[in-house]
C-alpha cells in the first residue's frame, strides 16, 4: 500500500472526528458554559492557576502529553504489522483518547481545578482517593524514570542535539519575563527561539565541536569512565544527575517563566516537525515494506498487548494527569477544553500515524524488516531508533542532510520528552503535598521537600543496576508496565468521568464503552504480566516489575470494584453542574 494513501485516510478520520464527534461530545455530553467562571480566575495565583490564552495552553498541554511515548509505542508495536498498530491509533483517539482527555479537563474545571485523584473522593469515596493517589504517584514516578532513561540515551547517541535543547531554556525564560512583565506579544519571539535553536542544531550537525558528546570525552565507547562504570555508563550517569537537578528546578517555578512559553516553543516544534515529516513522506512517496500484519509475531500475542504497547497516541492515562493536573488550571474560558482536550489528543494521534508510517517505510523490503523486528524484545530496544533513521530517511526528500534531520528529529524527542518529564515531576510535587496532607505530615506539603522527593526518588529508580542491561536500566525494565499502568490509569478516569455523568443524568456511554473495552484489554494484560512473566517462578521474573505491578493492580481493582458498585447504584445523589 502507497504510504500518502494510508497518511491521508487517517488524518481524514481525524479531522472528521474533531469536526462532528467532538462537537456532538462538547454540546450533547459535557455542555460547555462560555460564561462560566474557570478555576484560573476563581483562584488566580500567578504561580499554578493563570488564566492562558488556548493556542499557548494547547501547545503545554500537547507537548506536556506527548513526550516520547506517541514515537516509541507505535514503532514497537508495528511488530505485529502496520494494520493493527493503524487502526488502534486512529479509532483510539477518535472515540477514547479525545473523550478521556476533554472529559478529564471537564470534570477538573468544573471541581475547582482539582486532580482526578482528588476527585475520586468526591465520586466515590475517601479510600478510592488514597488508593488512586497512590497508584498516580506510581506512574508518575514511573514516567519520570522511563522519559528520563530516553532522554539521557538520545543525548548519548545523538550528541549534536544536546546544545540545542539547553540553549531552549534561557530562550523560553527570556520569553516568560517578556510576555508576563512586559506584556510582549509570544508568537513572533517563540518563532526566533526555534530558529536559533534549528541554526544551532544544523551547526552542530555539521560541526563536532559544538557537540556536547561525553562518551567521546571519557575516550570513546571503551573508555574507563569514572568508578569503573565505563563511559558509557558515567555518561548516562552525568546525564541523569543534570536532567534531575534540571526538573526540580523547572517544576517550582512559576508555570509561566519556563513551561509555558518552552512549551510553546515546542508547540511550534511539532508544527515543524510534523509538516517536515508530512511534506517529506508526499516528496519521497515511499512505499510501505512493512507487512500488513506480522505472521512471524508469534513470541508474544498481540491480544491484548498491542493496545497496552500504544498507550499514548491511541489513549492514556496521563493524559488525565495533565488536564486535571495543570491545563485544568490554566484554561481561560470552558469552551476552550474542546480545542485543548480533544485537540491535543488528536495532535497525538498525528504523531503517532507518522511514527509508524516513518518506520513501516524505513526499510529497503519486508526482509530487511523482519530482520530488524525478528522479536519483541528486538522491537522494543530498536523502535526509537527505526523511527529517528526513518524519520530522517523523510526529511531528506526535501533536501535535509541526513545528519541534519537525524539531528532535528531527535532535538523533538528530547523537547517533547523533557516537557512531560517536568510537568510529571510537577504533579508528583502536587501528589506528596497532597498525601501530606491527608496524613496530617506538614514537612510533605513543603514544595521543595515534595520536589526533592519526587527527584531522588526518580533518579533511584532509572538508574537501578537489574537486568541484563545492567547500570541504569530501570527506565528500560518499566516500559511494559509503563504501559499498562498508563491504560489502567485512563480506564479508572473514564469509570470516574461515567459516574460524574450519570449523577448529572447524562447519558454516560461514550465514556462507558471504551472504558470497558480499555478495562478488559488493561487487566488480562497485567494480569498475565504480573503472574506469569514478572513473578519469581518464572524464567523472566523480575523484582521491580513485580512488586510495582502487583501493587498498582491491587490497588486499581480495589477501586474498579468500588467504583462499580458506585456506578450501578440506583441511590445515587445528583451533583449540581455548577459546583
């Protein structure tokens, strides 16, 4: 099949599914009020709640959720074949993704900008609270691992892309002060702060010493390193240390002086970075060498693990984090929750269509392919790869160097992935305080001792030596629950979005049937995981893995089987709109 042909058929659906459904949902389901008054007002504080124009509140929120996630899942996932890993990401986001995200945001604003743990007390009762407070800190904890392990490896690999994104920070601060203090218009000043950082990317393309490569300072890849890690080690090390000392710092401060103008930068990035891939794929014309659906796929079924692999992109938890964490308290009037909600899930399906379509048009043949793909575990450790080289292999038809776009297209990872890992680091502050709070435990609700929590415990976990991977191989081992927790997370948010409806006797099932659909596909999948491959009578048992996935599923079923009980109860209290 021509690759334009399948691009264009999903962007189709895409458009279509914003255009009607998404205004069927808005009007019908969630009945937005213009003139009602949103927690940024209510509760304005210059700090979390700022009321934020919807263009710039939707490039935090898109890039916020878009991380690196909506790039890796898709390129791992096309091991079973380009149909599957397609037809989840498109139909995903149409009927769930863009439900789940502009229903978490919904639900937020009219709560007073409270988080969807926060919510669950008021929903269902005080332990799903606690029990759901708990599980979030997990996957928060977890995506801080996993985003940082990305980062730290695309640094190491791809060291030309290192200036670049540092010279980001002090553009986006100068950005913040001017808009904020100045009242300084931000879309002219965020389009030179991308041209300096692409003039400074192609320069280090080009020209080695402006790349920061600390493998090659340590003496290459057989270099001694520091303590006897070897250099690769201490790189990843030294990295790890700066990203974290890094996001404690972005995450107290105000939102305004670094996360929303870098992310708006970065909404521009994706801009770029989509319309270059988009453009690239129309002047190459490539087609797809990939097959339709992989026969040889037979170490690991893709029921139900196709639709945990792509999590973001198709729907995810976290999503809900960030509308009901953050964008809940930014939004300047409800209407705008349609465009930033629903909007930003299908600017995330976009990556993902591309994600897959960069990788199934990479290789020379299906041979080449299966080669590549020859197991799902050579999958996992080679997607990001396949797509950063296919993504290149695009641009170069509008003339890129390869170096050049491999560059480029790295610099958004990194972007997209150190946005999501400050804002994550941010709720888990927002998280500890809370629990602090809960616990009468005043030192916790302290913003810079639930920070240095949130980032020494981070830091712990993605450089846990186990494995075979060895030093640092924590944010690689939590992938697979990543994904699943991620699912399970968003499962929990639709029950909970399901049962705010049917006390405001609306109709419930747009959110009800891709629960139950997402519900049955998360716990077969964690199930399976966590008793017969994790646990310790198993050949692949692993710790880690065990003990957080043990603990995240007893935790959510406890809540599904409240929550349940909640939803199907007839004595059920209707809630005012309005509250």
């Amino acid at each position: 099949m021509n690759a334009i042909a399948l691009a264009a058929i999903g962007l189709f659906v895409f458009v279509l599914g914003y255009r009607f459904y998404s205004k069927f949902v808005a009007e019908k389901i969630y009945r937005l009020d213009p003139n009602y008054v949103t927690p940024a007002h209510r509760y304005k504080d210059g700090v979390d709640f700022v009321p934020t124009n919807k263009f710039v509140l939707w490039g935090h929120h898109f890039t916020s959720v878009a991380g690196a996630a909506p790039i890796l899942g898709p390129a791992i996932a096309v091991y079973w074949g380009w149909l599957p890993a397609v037809l989840w990401v498109v139909l995903g986001t149409v009927f769930a993704a863009g439900v789940h995200d502009f229903g978490t945001l919904v639900v937020s604003v009219r709560n007073k900008g409270q988080s969807m743990g926060t919510l669950a007390n008021k929903l269902v009762g005080q332990r799903a609270k606690i029990l759901f407070l708990f599980i979030i800190l997990i996957l928060v904890l977890m995506v801080n691992a996993v985003f940082a392990w990305v980062i730290a490896n695309l640094f190491i690999t791809f060291p030309s892309s290192v200036l670049p994104v540092f010279i980001q920070i002090p553009l986006a601060i100068w950005i913040g002060h001017a808009v904020y203090k100045r009242n300084a218009k931000m879309l002219v000043p965020s389009l030179v702060a991308l041209a300096v950082m692409y003039i400074v990317a192609v320069l280090a393309a080009e020209y080695q010493i402006l790349q920061i490569d600390l493998v090659r300072y340590m003496g290459g890849e057989d270099g001694a390193g520091i303590f006897g890690l070897g250099a690769i080690s201490t790189a990843f090390f030294i990295w790890i240390v700066i990203l974290m000392i890094y996001v404690y710092i972005a995450s107290t401060l105000p939102v305004w002086k670094l996360l929303q103008p870098r992310d708006f930068i970065n909404s521009h990035q994706l801009v770029v970075g989509l319309g270059i891939l988009y453009l690239g794929l129309l002047f190459t014309n490539p087609e797809i060498t990939a097959p339709i659906t992989n026969p040889d796929a037979n170490d690991v079924s893709w029921f139900p693990l196709l639709f945990i692999t792509i999590a973001c992109g198709a729907i995810s938890g976290f999503h809900g984090l960030v509308s009901s964490g953050t964008s809940s308290k930014q939004l300047n009037k409800e209407t705008d929750a349609r465009f930033v909600g629903y909007a930003g899930a299908v600017g995330e399906g976009v990556l993902a269509l591309i994600s897959i379509i960069a990788v199934i048009t990479f290789f020379p043949n299906a041979d080449a392919f299966k080669e590549s793909y020859n197991s799902f575990a050579a999958a996992s450790g080679g997607g990001l790869g396949n797509f950063v080289q296919g993504a290149g292999q695009l641009a170069g038809g509008l003339g890129i160097p390869a170096e050049v776009a491999a560059t480029i297209v790295s610099i958004i990872v990194v972007s997209f992935a150190a946005t999501t890992l400050d804002t994550s680091v941010r709720l888990m502050r927002y998280i500890i305080s809370e629990l602090g709070t809960e616990y009468k435990v005043p030192a916790l609700e302290k913003t810079h001792v639930a920070t240095t929590i949130a980032v020494v415990s981070s830091a712990a976990l993605v450089l846990i030596p186990e494995g075979p991977n060895g030093f640092g191989s924590g944010g690689y081992l939590l992938w697979p629950l990543f994904g699943t927790s991620n699912q399970l997370l968003a499962g929990i948010n639709l029950l909970l979005i399901s049962i705010w409806l049917k006390r405001l006797g609306r109709n419930y099932l747009i959110t009800l049937i891709p629960m139950v659909f997402l519900m049955f596909m998360t716990l077969y999948a964690m199930i399976s995981q966590v008793f017969t491959q994790w646990a310790w009578w198993n050949e692949q048992s692993s710790t880690l893995l065990f003990v957080f996935g043990a603990l995240i599923l007893g935790f959510a079923l406890w809540i599904c089987l409240t929550a349940i009980s909640t939803l199907m109860s007839k004595n059920q209290t209707p809630i005012d709109p309005n509250e």
